[in-house]
C-alpha cells in the first residue's frame, strides 16, 4: 500500500489505510484536504465573548484556523471518531434519578488517556504504510489547536449541528473525535452536502436538521444566542467543567442536577435514533459514577476523591470543583436532609466550596432557618464572594 512520500494516496491505497485505521479501534475513518478556509465564524465567536474565560481559545486563534502554523506543509487532515453510545450508561442513569448526572461521556475513563495509544498507533501506521516521518504528522484529541468539527463536516463524517456538535448519520452526537494532520496529500472524502459549498466558505449549522429546533428549545439556561452558536457563559457543560469560580447565580436552577457537564441539547436529537453500541476498544467504561449518591460526593476528602475518580476526566474538576456542583445539585434537589452536610460545607477551606454551600442551604432550608444554621458561619466569614451569598436575593 506504500505510497511514493509526497504522492497522491488514493483509491485502492487510500481505503487500506482507512480499514487498517479503523482495526485500531476508530470506528469512523474520513479525509479531509486542508486548504483556505474562511473562519470569520470564530472570529466572532471570540469577539462576541461566547469563550468565557477560556483565554486559551483567543491565543490559539491563529492556529485554529491555519494548520500550517501547527504543522508545516500540512496537506490532510485524517479525521477519527469513537463512538461512545452505550445503553448500560443510560440505563443505569435513569434507574437512579435521585442521583447526581453525569455528562455521558464522563462515565468512563478519560478518554484523552484511553484514546491517544489508538493515536500513536496511528502514527506508526502512517510511518510504515506511506514512508512518513515522525515529524510528518501531529495528532490531536480534542486537545489541539484544530478545529476538529469543521474539518469533520467537510470530511463527510458528519454535519455541523444547531447546537454547535458533529451529528453523525450513524452514530448521533456520541462521537469522541480525534485528528491527525499529515504532510502525506490523501484524496479527499465527500461532504455530506451534495453542492459542494466554495472552498472559502464555511458548512453552515443544521445542514440535515431540517426545521427541528428541539436542542435550542430544550437547554435549561438558553444558550445558544442562535443556531450552531454556544455561548459558554450560559452553557452547563462550561459552568460545571471550565469555570473554576462562582457560577452565576441565574443559571443555578438551570443546572437541576447536572454535577458535570450536561447532555440536553445532545439528548433531544432525532438523529440519536441511528445509534448504535460502538465497539468500545478505545473506552473503558466508569459507569459505577452513576451509582454515586449525593450525600457521598458531599463527604468526599482528597484521598477518597482521588480513589473514586482515578483515571477519569472528573479529576481535572479537582475536589473543589466537584464539592462547589454538588452544593448546586443538592441545592435544587430540595433534599432538607443534606443540609448537615452543606452547613458543614460552608466553613470548608475553599471560598469557592463556601459560597455555593451557603446558596444551597438558603434554598432548601429558607430565609429564617438557613440563618440560624449558618450563623457560626457568617460570624467566621470575611470572603467578599461568600458573604454576598447571605446577602443574595434567593
């Protein structure tokens, strides 16, 4: 299958290297050739403030939108997909719903660590199948520089949906999507869309949505200002996962009792019925997560933490950070029962942990009450962030 270095991969030659790529456990394999392509959608994205304080977007800007600045004489880009739909995540989800919820795909282990070997395996393909260098391809899982969901539509893996995901016609919106760009010039694949758009203008969001409009209609704290646009600072996923600090206090309720990330505007969607099992070489399941009741993520340590989410994306979260959503759940939850351990949570070390924890027991124990169980609180409290908390209009 070897093809002359620098040649055109094509035909025969090209969907060898698909077959032997998807042999290492993608279960979606499609190019894409990287050429111009006109980004002014980011630009605004980021101009309009829908990062957030995700500052890491704004200085890789440049990149996104130009591969040659992540890899010199780029001319592909190779586009994988793992499936992670599983029935036994949903089920056991929905059987305990006095539980906290959990992102889907929180419910394994971080698929950053289960899927890179899948990449560097890759990588040693493309050495031995098409005489490329190590230093002729860089991959990336949802890590890099690269604007995966763009070149993923233009690749015909899926379609750039309302709510700003890839859909899949086959897999829905479970798809974990990785990239690897390669110098080696690989015959394109077709875009869904059968009148290819110009090369300089970008696949536009709901291509096959038709009228559907649920993914908007459904999100709990409204943020998508418009079709195929998120604006972070509205968004659960955000809140919950990126925001190290307070979380704004006219999007709490809206959380209900999502503790990590949120699935909604992915549920909601007609093309999830096409959906099916993936193969799950590149996974490892964590669905004991689900199993996790409320009143045991609020008496977490740091060692127990550490034991419970070992290996998953959970741990980047940090204890703080999962305490502060927990506070948030068991605070719309309208459980009177946690609160002994959401007044203890409102002297923890963490300012962070405290301000959210007083938020929670004013909501579930009331103005009077929460104010009697807090006191020994409030007396201790010099934190601007906590004491406005007591203060706070509920």
């Amino acid at each position: 299958m070897t093809a002359p270095a620098g040649g055109l991969l094509a035909g025969a030659a090209r969907e060898t290297l698909r077959e032997k790529l998807r042999a290492l456990g993608f279960d979606e394999v499609r190019f894409a050739r990287v050429g111009p392509g006109r980004e002014d959608s980011l630009r605004e994205w980021l101009a309009a403030g829908h990062h957030a304080d995700m500052a890491w977007m704004e200085r890789t800007a440049e990149k996104r939108m130009n591969p040659d600045l992540v890899l010199a004489g780029a001319r592909s880009v190779i586009l994988l997909g793992v499936n992670y739909w599983s029935e036994a995540s949903i089920e056991n989800q929905e059987s305990r719903i006095e539980n906290p919820k959990w992102a889907r795909y929180a419910l394994h282990e971080d698929y950053h660590d289960t899927i890179k070997p899948g990449l560097a395996a890759a990588g040693r393909l493309l050495e031995q199948e098409c005489g490329a260098a190590e230093t002729d391809y860089r991959y990336y899982v949802d890590t890099g520089p690269v604007l995966e969901r763009g070149w993923a539509a233009r690749s015909g893996l899926g379609f750039r949906g309302k709510n700003g995901m890839l859909i899949s016609r086959t897999h829905g919106n479970w798809l974990f999507l990785a990239s690897i760009l390669v110098r080696q010039e690989i015959e394109p694949d077709a875009p869904l869309r059968k009148k290819p758009l110009p090369p300089a203008e970008a696949e536009p969001a709901g291509l096959l949505c038709g009228k559907c409009t649920r993914c908007l209609d459904a999100c709990p704290t409204q943020a998508f200002p418009r079709p195929g646009v998120v604006d972070a600072r509205r968004c659960i996923s955000y809140q919950t996962i990126e925001n190290k600090g307070i979380i704004p206090r006219e999007l709490r309720t809206g959380i209900g009792t999502r503790i990590y990330g949120c699935d909604v505007c992915l549920e909601v969607c007609p093309w999830n019925r096409f959906a099916q099992e993936g193969r799950r070489v590149l996974l490892s399941s964590r669905h004991d997560l689900a199993e996790r009741g409320l009143a045991e993520i609020l008496a977490l340590t740091p060692v127990r933490f550490a034991e419970v989410f070992k290996k998953t994306a959970v741990k980047r979260l940090k204890l703080t950070g999962l305490l502060r959503n927990a506070c948030v759940v068991a605070g719309n939850s309208g459980d009177r029962a946690l609160l002994p351990e959401l007044v203890g949570l409102a002297v923890h070390e963490a300012p962070v942990v405290r301000a959210h924890a007083v938020w929670a027991v004013r909501r579930l124990a009331g103005e009077s009450p929460a104010s009697r169980l807090l006191q020994e609180a409030r007396a201790k409290e010099t934190e601007a962030s906590v004491l406005a908390e007591y203060s706070a209009d509920l």
